[in-house]
C-alpha cells in the first residue's frame, strides 16, 4: 500500500472526526446557554390598574408551559472537549507527517548501484577515491564519477568494455584508458538528472580469447 495514500486517509478521518466533535460540542454549548437563560429570566405577568373588574366568575388558570430544554451533561462536554483536542491533534501531526512524506517523494531519488556480470567493477569520486557502500547510496544527479573494471593478472588483457544502463554493446563503451597504480581500466560517467539506479556491465578483453564472458 502506498504510504503517501495512507497517510491521506488518516487525516481525512481525523479531520472529519474533528469536526464532528466540534459540532456536537457547540450544541451541547447552546444547550447549556438556553438552559441558563431560562432560570435567569423568569416569566411575570403583567397587571393593569385601571381595569374593572365586571364578572366576578371564575375563569380558568392558563399556566404556560415551559419549554423542554434537553438538559446537556457535564460529563458528555469533559469528553467532547477532550475528544476535540485529540483529533485536533491527530489532524494537525498527520498532516505534517503528510506534507513532509510528500516532499520527501518530491526529491530526486537517489541512484543505486547495481553490479551485473563483471564482480570487478569499482566506483571512485573524480579524484580516483574509492566509494564504499555507504557513499554509493549518497551519489547524486549531475555527479561526475568513475566506473572501473579490474584487471586480471597473467592474462593478455589489452582493453576493456563498460556499459551503463544499456542492453546491448557499442563501439564507445571500449576504453583503453587504464590506471596502472590500481591496475583497472575506466571511464568517466556523469549521471544524468533523470536516472534512477544505475545498471552497470563490463568485459575484459584478451588478445588471444577475445571478450571474456561471451
């Protein structure tokens, strides 16, 4: 499952359950405000002096009736309140998370080294410093770096081959360059900004049994 996706949906979820909290906590609010407003307003009724009285009957008492007001429960509010802050919370910290994973995914991923064929390849800087395994998984777009592929002693080895993300062999992909302190023959490749890994092959080549590995 794709963890950017995930993440979305989390926060989709917490943020709906924020705002559902919030609007069940708002009208417990008013419930308690109406509540209030009732017992501090109670109803007087309205006497006129000037009035005579004519009919001495008895006329029925109309007695309001109150209007039922649901009464909240403090209780209920504490854990509204309570739930509010946890997927307030929730929201904020899962859109974060979101919006770094997404910039994160934003950069240009980091090319890995994948060695095919020839257990003699090396990889060194453009200085002829050799890259461990750590710095290999550091390499970047647009670095300048050095394929090697290692020599074999007591053969007639007189070239070599190096190919990079290719299926198939070229002319250009011989070189003769070769280093006789570290005894491997080289090229110098430059990554291009738009390469993921790197799949990299190399043949050695003896004058008297051609391209090893054939």
């Amino acid at each position: 499952m794709d963890i950017v996706y995930f993440l979305s949906s989390i926060n989709k979820l917490s943020l709906l359950a924020f705002l559902v909290t919030l609007g069940v906590l708002i009208y417990e609010i008013n419930l308690l405000k109406k509540e209030g407003l009732s017992k501090t307003k109670p109803k007087i009724p309205k006497f006129e002096e000037s009035t005579t009285v004519t009919n001495i009957q008895a006329t029925p008492l109309i007695v309001d009736q109150p209007e039922k007001i649901a009464k909240p429960n403090n209780l209920i509010l504490v854990v509204l309140i309570v739930l509010l802050v946890v997927f307030g919370l929730a929201t904020f910290y899962g859109f974060y998370n979101y919006n770094q994973k997404k910039s994160q995914d934003a950069v240009s991923p980091t090319p890995m080294v994948n060695f095919i064929t020839s257990k003699g390849i090396k990889i060194f800087d453009g200085e002829f410093n050799p890259l461990s395994d750590s710095e290999l998984s550091q390499i970047k777009p647009a670095e300048k770096i050095i394929i090697a592929v290692k020599t074999i002693k007591d053969v007639d080895i007189d070239r070599a081959r190096i190919r990079v993300n290719k299926n198939s062999w070229q002319d250009q992909d011989i070189t003769l360059d070769f280093s006789q302190k570290d005894e491997i023959y080289y090229i110098k490749y430059q990554i291009a900004s738009d390469e993921s890994k790197l799949k990299i092959e190399a043949q050695l080549h003896s004058a008297s049994e051609g391209w090893l590995g054939d």
